[in-house]
C-alpha cells in the first residue's frame, strides 16, 4: 500500500509539472506589437479655434487704417472674424512682438466646407508664410505671401510702401511698391469670389514646416475682444467700432483706427467697409499696372502728343472771335454817321438860288 500511494504521489507531481510547464510556458512568448499611432500634428496656433465652425458666412472684412508702429521688433498681424456664442466678433488687427527671431505671420482665415460648413483654419509662426486663404486682408498680406517685411541679419526690416512706420523711431526700412494682383474685395472666407481655395507650391513646402502657435499678447488680445460686445457683428451689423491697434488688448486711446466709410469699397459684395481691402485695400498699391498701360498707346503717338498742344492753341483763337465781332458793330455805326451829315447839305440850296434871282446870269438858267 505505501509503495501504491508513493507511486502515485509522485505520478501527480509529474503532471503537475507537466500542467504547470504548459501555463507558464505561453507566458514566454514576446508580446503582440503594438498598433500604430501616428505622431501628434505640430502647433498651429489656437487650438480652441481650431475646431470653430458656422453655419453663416462672416461678414465682409472692414477697411481700415493701420495704426502706427509702437516700436522696432513688432511685426503687424491683420485683424480678421471669430465666432463664439452663435455670432461672429471682430479681433482688431494689431502689432505685436514675434516669438523669436526669423519667423512670419500667417493669419487665419475662414474656408467654406461640405455641407455649407464655415470653418476657421488657425493662424501660426513659421518661417515662411503659408496659405491663408487667397484673402486680401492688406498691409502686405495681398493673397499670397507677405509684403510687408523680410528677416536680414537678425533683424526685421519693414516696407514703408505698406506700413505706417516711423523712420525717427524705426531705421531699419525700405521701400519697395506692392502690386496686387488679386482681385480686390472685402470676402472674409476662402472659396467665395476672387479667392483661392488650393495653396500653391510654396505654400504646400510651409505647411509642413515647423509652427509656433499664437504668443501669449496674441492670446490675451483675443480675450480682450471676444469680452468687448461692441465687436460683435449682432451689435455694429459688420462694421466693428474699433478696427485695429497699435498695441494688443488696448481698444482706447488715439492710437485705435476706426474702418472707413463704406463707399470707399467699390469691390465689396455688400458695399460696406470690411475689406482690407479704393482704396480698396488698405496698405497695398492697387493694381498700379493699368495706369502705366493707358499711357503706353500714347507713348507710341509720342509725335502726336507733341502735336496736342497745337489743338489746345486752337480753342484760344475763338477768343478773339468774340472780341472781333463787337469790333466792326462799332466801326459800321460811325460809317453811317457821315453819309447822314451830307444828307442836309441840299436844303441850303434854295438858298442859293435866292442869291441867284438877284444875279443876272442865274436868270437865264432859271429860264431853262
């Protein structure tokens, strides 16, 4: 009996073990691979309006008056519509200070989507400027680039021709003119007439380049006018009472731009004022190419223009006319003045033939 229960004590180790060696064995096995998760997307600016939607296009963008630079170092960031709490509101354009030296700008815009959707695409920093929808928000930013200002050893040089700088205060600038060749109006969102919705090349190359989001002055300016009911478009009807500033978050003061009048905006679909973009865009040369090209046909009849001032002589020569024709009235009343005089001269006559009765020589003519 003791070696029966032995022997079956150790027949119970054994597939024990021979269990135990099964569980255990899986165990050593290396873990399945994991699934696949893509890198988080780079910062590109505000991430609470990275997800803002509309049903209702924004109004049309204001023209208005770039206030003037508060000092060397800031860089000019166009204003633009935002939407929270079912309406949009106006964020005033304004200087700010960029995050680090050798970055541009790229304001966000507005782009109709599927369903009708409005969408606003966020503004970044970056080393060249991306797309922004094909919008003419002016002072540089014509539709496609920046105009405005370039990076030259470390420091940022500023084009006179479309910012209001101060060469006391500010010395480094230059001057070079900025054609627009888009069409200008004051649309605020991408895919509506005169906009473009597909970035070009370089564009395509600054999207994928590294981004800096909004800087704090840049965040605390756009508090400043989400908490200003006066900039919502339900209470100024899309002509913001404060257009731009010289400084972030300061909404008073002399150095606050209101938008201009609304007839100064010919290209705006609504006739009102929003629009960069006349003067229809602000900060920018309009479409200086069709003035050149009215001359050019006259610089081809250049003989012909020299010639021009001779016709221009000739209205002068109907001067006198006038002159001439009151002349001969009064040379013709003196000619019949004369003839009026000799008129009397037969009346003294008779007398004449008085003197002749007496004389005998007229007798004999009287006879006949």
């Amino acid at each position: 009996m003791t070696a029966v229960s032995i022997a079956r004590g150790i027949a119970v180790c054994l597939i024990a073990a021979a269990l135990g060696a099964c569980v255990v064995e899986p165990a050593r096995y290396p873990p399945p691979p994991q699934a696949y998760s893509p890198p988080p997307p780079a910062d590109n600016g505000y991430d609470a309006e990275a997800a803002v939607t509309a049903q209702t296009a924004p109004p049309p963008m204001p023209v208005y008056e770039q206030p003037p630079i508060p000092g060397d170092g800031y860089m000019w960031t166009p204003g633009y519509w935002n939407y929270a709490g079912g309406d949009y509101f106006w964020v005033p354009g304004t200087w700010v200070q960029p995050p680090r030296v050798g970055v541009l700008w790229t304001p966000g815009y507005w782009a109709i989507g599927i369903g009708a959707v409005y969408a606003f695409h966020a503004g970044y920093w970056g080393p060249h400027v991306g797309f922004y929808g094909g919008l003419n928000y002016g002072y540089g930013y014509t539709g496609a680039g920046y105009a405005g200002g370039r990076w030259q050893g470390g420091a940022f040089q500023y084009n006179q021709s479309v910012n209001n700088v101060n060469t006391t205060i500010v010395h480094n600038t230059y001057n070079e003119t900025v054609v627009n060749n888009v069409t200008v109006n004051n649309v605020s969102y991408a895919g509506a007439p005169g906009t473009r919705t597909q970035p070009n090349a370089q564009e395509l190359q600054a999207a994928n380049e590294p981004h800096v989001g909004a800087t704090p002055q840049q965040q605390q300016h756009l508090t400043a006018a989400r908490g200003n009911p006066a900039l919502f478009a339900g209470a100024n009807h899309g002509v913001p009472p404060i257009a731009a500033s010289a400084r972030p978050g300061v909404f008073t003061g002399p150095q606050v731009t209101q938008p201009r009048p609304a007839m100064t905006n010919p290209g705006q679909p609504n006739g009102g004022a929003f629009g960069p973009r006349g003067m229809a865009t602000p900060g920018t040369m309009q479409r200086p190419e069709p003035v050149p090209a009215q001359n050019e046909p006259n610089r081809g009849e250049m003989p012909q223009n020299q010639s021009r001032p001779e016709p221009a002589a000739q209205p002068q020569q109907p001067a006198p006319q006038p002159q001439y024709k009151p002349a001969p009235q009064q040379q013709s009343k003196p000619a019949a003045k004369p003839p009026a005089k000799p008129a009397p001269k037969p009346k003294p006559a008779p007398k004449k033939n008085k003197d002749d009765k007496d004389r005998p020589h007229p007798e004999g003519e009287g006879n006949h």
